[in-house]
C-alpha cells in the first residue's frame, strides 16, 4: 500500500510542473531520475546478458516510455482519480483474458459500466482527448507487463529495469528538449522531477519487491486493485480535484472488476507500472 500511494503521489506532484515543461518534460525527468538512480544502485556492466535479453529491455523501456507519456498527457486534462481508473483497464483486460471462467462475464460487464459512466454517452463531462490518452495508457500498460515479465526472467535484481529506464529516457529525451526547452533546467524544476522519480520509480519498485517476499502474487494483484481509490484520494488531498459521485461510482465498479478478475487467475496479472 506504501508503494501505491508513493506512484499516486508522485504522480500529482509531477502535475506541478506541467505548466513549466509539459507533460512531455515531466515524463523525462521522471523516467531520467529513475534511470539514473537505478543504474547508480544496480550497475549493470556492459556485455553481462545476451543479445535478446537487451532487446526486450530496450522494448520494455520503449513501452514503459510511452505508457508514462501517455498518462501524463492524459492527467494533464483528467483528475488523477479518473485517468488512473482508465488506465487500469490496460491490466484488467490482461487478467480477464488469462482466465476462462463463466464468472469473467461480470466483470467485463462491471467494467464497461464504469467506462459508460465516464464519457459523456454517460452524461459525465470528461475531456475526450483525455479519455483516449488513458485508454493508451492502458493499452502500453498491458504491454508491459508482458515485456516485464521476459525482463524478468533474462534479468537479475534490477538490472534489467535499470537497462529498461535508461533507453524509455534516450526515447523520450528529443520530445522532452523541444517541448521543455530551456525550462528542463530549471531548479525547481529538477528538484520537483528528483522527487517525481523517487516516489514513481524508486521508492515504490523498493516496496514492492520486498512486499512480494512475503505475500502472494494473487494478493499483491488485490492490493493492486485499489491504486483508482487511491489516486482518487491523492488527488483530492493534494490537487483538490473533486469528483462528482457518478465518477466514484465508476472507480468502484472497475475496482471491484479488478480484485474480481485478479481472484479468479493464479498467475499475477496486474504488476505495478515501473
């Protein structure tokens, strides 16, 4: 739960620095420090992996690139609750599709329910453009657990997550400096992107990985579940966002449709996004 709230806030103090540097510069910054933190504490040397283990690293940090990206473009028009509940539906599918069981059905139908509630069919005012970006977010959310997984099992400890981080962040280095500029630079600006990382990247793959010591991966994947509820708190606290009582409604039918797909799979299927 310490690692769900740290990604949660994280992630709406990185809000903070969207009007110096944009969502494109805030995503830099946070993948950047978390590559550089993490290749500081891991060291990976050169050569110590094969071919294709370097190649799914570098794929995993493209995904993981792009899914940040992606949500950050979307927190940008969306409350932090909401864009994290349509992210969700990225690992949601996932653990639907890895189980066969008549019961699945109720959950895709809860799921749904929650999308309707939250587009404007749904008579919520949401922005569309920010609906999609979360929707994309999902999809490359997916991707990487996928890729997280080969990561993984080609990797020890942290190597390859370091290795992952260092290429999203050359990916995202260009579109970073053109949208950011000069601005990137900037103090505050660094000091808020230091924390951004630490608390997205650093911080909550720490907890979690000494979490996953001690508990089921199934349990983990409930815990999991909670991360809409949370970021719906996070963003009421530090954000001020209030969302009107149709979104909760659709935060609590997808959360209720994750802990219910994650039940019903006994493999982990919603690992937390790097």
């Amino acid at each position: 739960m310490g690692a769900v709230v740290s990604v949660q806030s994280g992630s709406a103090i990185a809000t903070h620095i969207f009007t110096s540097v944009g969502p494109a510069g805030a995503t830099l910054l946070r993948v950047g420090f978390g590559a550089i933190i993490l290749l500081g504490l891991w060291r990976p040397r050169p050569g110590q992996y094969g071919r294709h283990a370097y190649r799914d690293a570098i794929l995993f940090g493209l995904t993981t690139a792009a899914m940040n990206l992606s949500f950050y473009s979307a927190l940008n028009r969306i409350p932090l609750g909401i864009a994290v509940t349509l992210e969700f539906l990225g690992p949601l599918t996932l653990a639907v599709l890895g189980s066969r069981r008549p019961l699945d059905l109720l959950w895709v139908g809860f799921a749904a329910t929650g999308v309707l509630l939250l587009t404007p069919l749904g008579g919520h005012s949401i922005d569309p453009v920010g609906l999609l970006l979360a929707l994309m977010a999902g999809i490359f959310w997916a991707l990487y657990i996928l890729f997280s997984a080969r990561v993984g099992r080609a990797f020890t400890g942290g190597n390859g997550l370091a290795i992952a981080l260092l290429a999203g962040s050359l990916a995202l280095l260009p579109v970073g400096l053109v949208t950011a500029g000069p601005r990137l630079f900037d103090g505050r600006v660094l000091l808020i992107g230091l924390g951004v990382g630490l608390l997205s990247a650093v911080i909550p793959y720490s907890l979690e990985m000494e979490a996953l010591r001690t508990i089921s991966t199934r349990l983990f994947g409930v815990l999991m579940s909670s991360e809409p509820a949370v970021g719906a708190v996070v963003g009421l606290i530090l954000l001020r966002q209030v969302l009107s009582l149709r979104a909760v409604a659709a935060i609590i039918l997808i959360m209720a449709a994750s802990i219910g797909a994650t039940r019903s799979t006994s493999e982990p299927s919603i690992p937390p996004p790097a």
